[in-house]
C-alpha cells in the first residue's frame, strides 16, 4: 500500500493529506504562515478571528485553554475542531503506516 503520510509533501494531493500536522504535541499548519512557513492552528485561528469579529485573544492562552474558548459557531470555530481532528486521524494514519 502507498504511504499517504510525508513529512515533505511534493504536489497537491501530498500537501492536502499533510496540510494539517503534529509538531511539538501543538497542531500546525504546513505552509500557511506569511512566508510559507508553517503555523500553529492557535495562532493562525487568533489571527482569523481578529480579522472576522475583532475578537482579541490572550497571548499567553495554550492551545487547550484556546480551544475550549472556540465555542461560537463561526467558520474559524468549525475550522479550528475539523484540523484538530483531522490531524488526530494523521497522527493515528502515521502509526500505522510505521509499524507495516
């Protein structure tokens, strides 16, 4: 079977598996930072939700304090649980391509 987590993603379907990933137990996102670089999902969600409803957010809050606030209904709020998840199910793809 074909390996559908990388590190490195190469083309389109690659980064649309890996987008969302696991670095230093915090969930990230792979590229989307202002200089394509790779960005916390806090921080870019705290930056979204500054642009869309002038919410301000603690700098200080870690990811679990943040995302036990993101209980409104906005699309920044479905975003943040849908990467949260999505990169859960990555991490679990990964182990298991590992141990074949």
């Amino acid at each position: 079977m074909k390996r559908l987590t990388t590190d490195d993603p190469i083309n389109n379907t690659e980064n649309m598996r890996n987008l969302v990933f696991v670095k230093n137990k915090q969930v990230y996102l792979r590229g989307l930072d202002e200089n394509n670089e790779d960005i916390s999902l806090v921080n870019y969600c705290k930056a979204e939700c500054n642009k869309e409803c002038s919410a301000k957010y603690d700098d200080t809050w870690d990811a679990t304090t943040f995302g036990e606030l993101m209980d409104c209904d906005c699309i920044v709020s479905v975003f943040y649980y849908a990467c949260v998840g999505f990169a859960e199910v990555r991490e679990r793809l990964m182990k298991y391509e590992d141990a074949e």
